[in-house]
C-alpha cells in the first residue's frame, strides 16, 4: 500500500521586530500550522471532513497491517532508492525492512485463514447438532435422511445408526472446542501485528514530540498530551483487534449463514435473516450514539464530584478556620446528585436498549422458526432443520450482542487516534534547510557572531483571535526582545552577558542553541550563518547549563550520566568532582544510585545545580553556554565551580558564554556584555568598563560601598530596582 505524500507545510514566519519600534506587532496568521493538543473530540475540526479524516486513518492503519516492500536489494548488493552509494550498511537495512514487511503479511495471512477456520467450525457446529437431533428422531424425511447418508459415507459406515449418535455427538464437541482453539490462537498471531504497529506509531509519534521546537513545549499540557499518546496507542490496539476480531468476522458468518439460509431453505427465510440482522444493527447504532453524548455528560459530573473532593480536602485547615464544613457537605452532596440523575438516565438507557435488542431478534427468531415449521409440516425439512435455524441465529446473536459497545469503542478510538494524528501533523519552525552542512567545530572554529539579531516573543491574543475567527485567521503578537543586537564572541574566550530581566540574556543562548530563527539579522559560527548548518551537528557541538535545571525521576549517577552516554563511569566520577558534587553524593546511604525524585524533587537547588555543571562539563563540547550556572550556590563553591569552568573555557577550542546576575562571577571573563532594552551598551573587559565609567562600573561601585558576606546581599542583581530601592540607593546607580 503507497504512503499518502503529506500536504506541503504552511509555515508560520514570527513577526519582525524593529529596533525602533517598542510597540508590539501584529501578525495575522493562519489557524495553527504549528498545532497544540487540544480537547480531544475538537482536535480535528480543521482539515476535511470526519469521512476524510477516518478513511486517513484506516489507510494508515491498513500500511501497518499490510505494509509495502522495500525493493530487492541489487545483486551488488545496492539498493535502488539508495543515494549514498548502495553501501553495505544500506543493504543491510533495506533487507531487513522487506524482512519484517514479509514476516507482518505473513502472520495477517495466517490470522485471515485462521479466522476463516474458525468461522467454518462455528457454522459447521449447529449442523453436527442439527443431523445428531434427526438421527435420534429417525432420520426425519427428505433432506435430513440425506446428510445422514453423506455423514455415513464419509465415515465409511453401515447402515446401522448405533454408532452414527456417538460419532456425531463427538464430532459436535470436537467442533466447538476446534472452534476455540482457532479463536484464541489466531489472537496469539495477529496480536504479534497489533503489538508491532502500537511500537512503530508510538516511537514515531514521541520521537516526532521531540523535534517539535521549544515554542510549542512552552505552549503544551504535559498532561493532555501524554493522554493523547497514550489513548492513541491504546485505540491502534482495539480497532485493529475489533476489525480482525469482531467486525470481519462477524459480516462472513452473516453473509455465510445468510447464503446457507437461501440455498437450505429459499430466500424468505434468508430475507427475514438479513433484516433483523440490520433492524438489530440500526437500532443498536441509534440508541448508542444517544447513550454516547449522555456518558459524556456522566463522566465529566463524575469528574466535578471528585475533583470538588480533592479540593476540599487540600484545603482541610481552610475548612476547619471557617467551620465550613456543612458548606462543603451540601456541595459535594449536589455534585453527586447531578451524577445520580445522569446515572440513573444511563441505566435506563441501557435497559431501553437492551429490550430493544432483545425484541427485535425475538421477533426475527420467532419468524424464522415459523417459516422453518411451516416447511416441517409440509415434509420439506426435518425437525433438526427446526434446530439447525435455531442455532445458527443464536450463534449469531453472540457477535450482534457487543455491536453497540464495539460501534461505541471504535469511534472513541478513532478520535483518540485522530488526536495523536494531529500531533504527528505539527510541524517544526526550526528545520534545517535543504543544502544543510554537518557543523564541525574543529575544522570551521567556534567564532560566535550576532550581526543585527531582531527578535521577539509571538504571544496569542485572545480578544484579536476572537474578532479574527471569522475570517478564519489567528492573530499573535510579537513581543520584541532583541533589537538589531550586535556583537562577537572570539573563539576560546569566556565572555559575560549581563543585563537587566527581560533584556534578552536567555534569548541569546536560545538562538544560539537555535531553540528560535532569528527574525532580522544573523547568529554566525565559524564565519557562517547557523543555519545553513543541520541543527542536530550545531547542539551536538554545544554544552549547556540551564538556568532551570529539570532531572529525570532516576538515579544522579543516571543524570550525571546522561550527559554523555558513551562516557565511562570514572569520567562521570570526574564530572562530578570538578562540579564539587563528589562529596556530597558519597555522603548519601546510596551513592550515586540515589533516586532524586520527580523533576529532581528530592535534591536542593544548589545539588540540581551541581548535577546540571557536572554533565555540561561531562559532554566536552567546544562551546559551552551557561545560563546563571551559580544562581543557587553558596559564595565559596561558587568561587571553586566558577573557577573549574574558567579552566574548561581556557582550552583554546572551548568556547564559553556566561549570563549572569552576579557580578563576582564574571570579573575575571574575557569579555563582558552589558545589555539593556535588547541592545547592547557597553562591551569590555571588567578592566575596561570600570575604566569607562558607565552603568556596568557604577553597580560595581555599589556593589563594593555596600558588600557583605551574606547571601542575600551578595544575590543583589542587575536591574532590580526595588531591592536597590530597599538599600537606599539612588535610581542612577540602577542598569536597567
């Protein structure tokens, strides 16, 4: 099956940003082209219709189940839609994707034949039944008294009949436990191709989750969106398992038993078959469609009700400062009672439909019946005739009785999946270009330069995107951050950037690890715009250290780690020396395979802090960015990190660029720049600027007049006027 070529990207450009023109701009855009996770049942409102949408996903389901090969390889052992040469590497894989291609049609061919089995068993069933009863019986006339006579020719037997009951009774349970068999173990093979698909669309999906640019992490529910992938795994699983297991099956055994009923016993009965098969059908679709919208409302009072609970019980002391606890009773109470009505309108439903359910094949079965009796009485069927309809309508009843539910779970799975669809269709703003290069650092160099850099944040507008959506656009504002920034960074050297909050510090490390485009101007490495480098050599050459520093819910020794995974564990013990955090793990009754917790919960700041150095330090980039690396250290081991990082950023290929608050931390740097209003001001060694006498030499000044060993006035930063306020000073002393 051909994979559907993707529509051609739409890309939302940001708004540019002028140096002179402080007021936010205005950019009308088309609805997202970068896509969030949003409410599930709304997610695809955009884009074709709900026929569109679910025929798109059961043709990507269809790729999976029946996947196309990859060409052969050559006899050269090329592959033809290979471009680097046909090399061995790109055999190897090509053979091994025809491999699991051929291994995945294979077991849906077997799942098919073994499905088709069955259903041959379960039909064959109610016949052994139906010559069983007309052997006891006789024989009965006509018909009957011939298949007791293919039955005894095919097992080579006399005319006696004492063996004939036991052998059919025999051959009627062998049937129904062979037809079990076939059941569960044609679940055993497909589940092999249910299983791989849920693993090819979930590392698909997570690994598309994460070349998704920082804008869109910023702007996404981490909650909803690991719902959605978890829902959509999940709903790959049941609507394959509900067409192979229960759809599929379900329409042979009624186009057989349909066919069996016109050939048997004429086309009335066959007729009054297929019409209460599609009255039950109708009616069950019908009234589940009604129930659907009615659990909808169920569930979301079930969730006020327990969210109304966790609530009041957060604020225990509240409740009990306010003797309120009446008032919370009557709350929940109503919240409750809302759930019961709708509750007990659900059960009612229910009741309704399956009566319904019941009436109607009651009614198909008791005209069957008749037809068939009508024909006992005339001699042109037998009593086991009157068995064999009997049986074959109940057998058919078992699969008719999940159709609601299964109509029901397959359209939540299809919205679910249609959710995880839409994230897959977000694409990145951040791409490289066509012709992109790999960045190598030690053939291009580490010379840094921002040349005219315009940038600024898109915000959405609620009020603009109102007005706007008749017209079918979203409206966002940029917010400027940086105007026509300019400066160099030489290769080797540490450099400072200081400034006030807001003044575009962080903004600078986020282009240069190309988190963001620049909108005006150009971020250079090695002499070369950035861009027409791929993104994945630029941050591979990178080491950086957050300002908000996040672990993962595992060991430190993993965290340290996880900076360079090719790295031995003595160089993480290295690592984690010279970032001062040895000592203290040694200290811990576990070492280093303490657990720090949720988002390194367990941990303080100053520990996060010392994790994030020591696999910055561990990943032995030529450059290397630190965002406030000592915000939550204390002065001493400030002074003996700050020290190590000098020494890593004395190598002559390391390149180092320091933002920072604190202005002990970078007296000794190479270059210091001082920003303000997303320009730079001054720019300088800590000689020179003191020199120069400007706002950076002033907040020295201050700084040294009013020192202390204490933390909090050694944490007194650039730009905060109200602390500055607080100490007595003078507005002119403030870079802001």
């Amino acid at each position: 099956m051909r994979e559907r070529r993707r529509r051609p990207r739409c890309r939302r450009r940001p708004a540019k940003v002028t140096s002179s023109s402080p007021p936010p701009v205005t950019v009308r855009t088309p609805p997202p082209a970068t896509g969030r996770v949003v409410d599930d049942t709304a997610a695809f409102a955009l884009g074709g219709t709900t026929r569109h949408r679910y025929w798109r996903i059961a043709r990507e389901l269809g790729n999976h189940i029946w996947p196309s090969l990859p060409p052969r390889p050559s006899s050269r052992g090329e592959v033809a839609w290979s471009d680097d040469g046909g090399n061995g590497a790109a055999a190897t894989l090509a053979a091994a994707a025809r491999a699991s291609a051929i291994t995945v049609r294979a077991r849906v061919v077997a799942s098919m034949c073994l499905m088709l089995a069955g259903k041959a068993v379960t039909i064959s069933t109610p016949f052994l039944f139906k010559m069983l009863v007309d052997v006891v019986g006789d024989g009965g006339s006509g018909g009957g008294r011939r298949d007791i006579g293919v039955v005894r020719s095919a097992l080579l037997l006399s005319d006696s009949t004492l063996n004939l009951p036991v052998l059919l009774l025999l051959a009627y349970g062998i049937c129904r436990s062979l037809s079990s068999l076939l059941r569960e173990y044609t679940n055993v093979v497909f589940s092999h191709v249910a299983q791989s698909a849920i693993r090819n669309f979930g590392r698909s999906t997570f690994d598309h989750v994460h070349t998704l640019d920082l804008r869109y992490h910023l702007d996404r529910n981490t909650g909803m969106l690991s719902r959605v992938l978890e829902r959509g795994s999940r709903s790959i699983s049941f609507a394959l398992n509900a067409m192979v297991f229960n759809t599929l099956p379900t329409l042979v055994e009624v186009l057989v038993v349909s066919t069996l009923m016109m050939r048997r016993f004429g086309t009335l009965h066959a007729m009054t078959v297929l019409a209460t098969i599609i009255a039950y059908s109708a009616y069950t679709i019908r009234i589940t469609r009604w129930r659907s919208s009615m659990r909808k409302d169920m569930i979301s009072s079930e969730n006020a009700a327990a969210g109304r609970v966790s609530d009041s019980l957060l604020n225990y002391e509240t409740v009990k400062y306010f003797n309120n606890e009446n008032h919370e009773g009557s709350v929940y109470e109503r919240t409750l009672g809302e759930y019961q009505g709708l509750a007990l309108r659900a059960t009612s439903s229910l009741s309704a439909l399956n009566f319904g359910q019941n009436a109607i094949f009651s009614v198909g079965l008791t005209l069957v019946m008749y037809l068939t009796l009508r024909d006992v009485g005339m001699g042109r069927a037998t009593v086991g005739d009157l068995v064999l309809v009997n049986g074959l309508l109940f057998q058919l009843s078992v699969p008719l009785n999940f159709i609601g539910w299964v109509y029901q779970e397959v359209r939540q799975a299809f919205v679910d999946m249609e959710a995880m669809f839409q994230l897959r269709d977000t694409r990145p703003e951040v791409v490289d270009r066509p012709h992109a290069v790999v960045y190598d650092p030690y053939s291009s160099g580490t010379t840094i330069e921002f040349d005219g850099v315009v940038f600024g944040y898109e915000t959405s507008s609620p009020s603009a995107s109102s007005s706007s959506s008749a017209e079918g656009t979203a409206t966002t504002t940029a917010r400027p951050i940086l105007r026509e920034t300019t400066f160099a960074i030489p290769q080797g050297k540490t450099i400072a950037i200081v400034g006030s909050s807001g003044c575009g510090k962080s903004t600078l490390l986020r282009l240069l690890y190309r988190f963001y485009d620049p909108q005006g101007g150009s971020v250079r490495i090695g002499g070369r715009d950035m861009r027409d480098y791929t993104t994945e050599s630029i941050r591979r050459s990178i080491a950086v250290v957050p300002q908000e520093v996040v672990l993962f819910n595992d060991s430190i020794g993993y965290n340290i780690h996880y900076g360079n995974l090719a790295a031995s564990w003595e160089e993480v013990i290295e690592a984690s020396r010279k970032a001062h955090l040895h000592d203290i793990i040694m200290r811990l009754p576990n070492g280093y395979d303490t657990v720090v917790g949720e988002r390194g919960l367990k941990m303080s700041g100053g520990e996060k802090q010392r994790v994030s150095i020591a696999r910055a330090i561990l990943k032995r980039a030529p450059i290397l960015l630190c965002d406030e690396p000592t915000s939550s250290l204390d002065s001493r081991t400030e002074s003996d990190i700050m020290n190590n990082l000098k020494e890593i950023g004395n190598d002559e290929n390391v390149t180092c660029v320091i933002v920072a608050h604190r202005l002990s931390t970078i007296v000794d740097c190479d270059l210091i720049v001082v920003m303000d209003g997303g320009r730079v001001i001054e720019q300088g060694s800590h000689d020179e600027l003191m020199k120069a006498g400007g706002r950076y030499s002033e907040l020295v000044a201050f700084q040294r007049s009013h020192g202390s060993t204490s933390d909090e006035e050694d944490v007194i930063v650039l730009g905060d006027e109200d602390k500055l306020k607080e100490m007595n000073v003078g507005d002119e002393a403030v870079l802001s």
